[in-house]
C-alpha cells in the first residue's frame, strides 16, 4: 500500500483538523481560506470558522491523492462527517509559502 507523501504544512493540517490552535499554527498571519461560499482572512477567522465546522460537523479527512498544479498543491480527500452528502470527496488548494499555508480553497 502506498503512503501519501504531503508538503509538511499539508500533513500538519490535516493532522490538526479536529484541533483549532494547532490548525492555526499551519497558516501565515494573512491566510486566506475559502469553503462553503464563504472567505475567512488571517489566522483568527480561519480559526474560529474551523473551531465552529468541527464541532458541527464532525469530519474527518483522508487524503488520497496529491499532485502540483502551479504554484499550488492540489490534495483530494475522502471526507466523511454528519453533514447532508457524506461521504463526499473534496479538492483542497494550496499555496504555501516559507512554510505555511498561505491560500486554501476547499471545493466539492
């Protein structure tokens, strides 16, 4: 069985997903993260919005596949939680910079 290899500030954020102070060290202080419709800008707002999803929700993310696009890292998970299509697979965005993420855009 293959093991995924993720840049490090990835694996970091989907090994914190349930775990907001930890998440928030993954982005640069000006992050913006886009899911659901919505934009959060800097670290704050990615925090309180992932602190409120997972209690919600309660998902969980296994990411199968990676591959460059760009300056981006394209990740596609499995996500399973109590939301209306689970489980679903998502396309996470990523553009990092010295080590962080710097952009995410989660998309169906």
């Amino acid at each position: 069985m293959n093991t995924l290899t993720l840049p490090e500030p990835i694996a970091a954020y989907f090994a914190a997903e349930h775990n907001p102070e930890a998440l928030a060290h993954c982005f640069t202080a000006q992050a913006i993260m886009k899911d659901d419709g919505h934009t959060y800008t800097g670290v704050n707002a990615i925090k309180a919005f992932m602190a409120e999803a997972s209690a919600k929700y309660s998902a969980t993310s296994v990411p199968f596949a990676v591959e460059r696009e760009g300056g981006f890292q394209l990740v596609r998970a499995n996500v399973t939680g109590n939301f209306p299509g689970s489980p679903i697979v998502l396309s996470y965005r990523f553009r990092l910079e010295r080590g962080l993420i710097a952009s995410l855009e989660i998309t169906a």
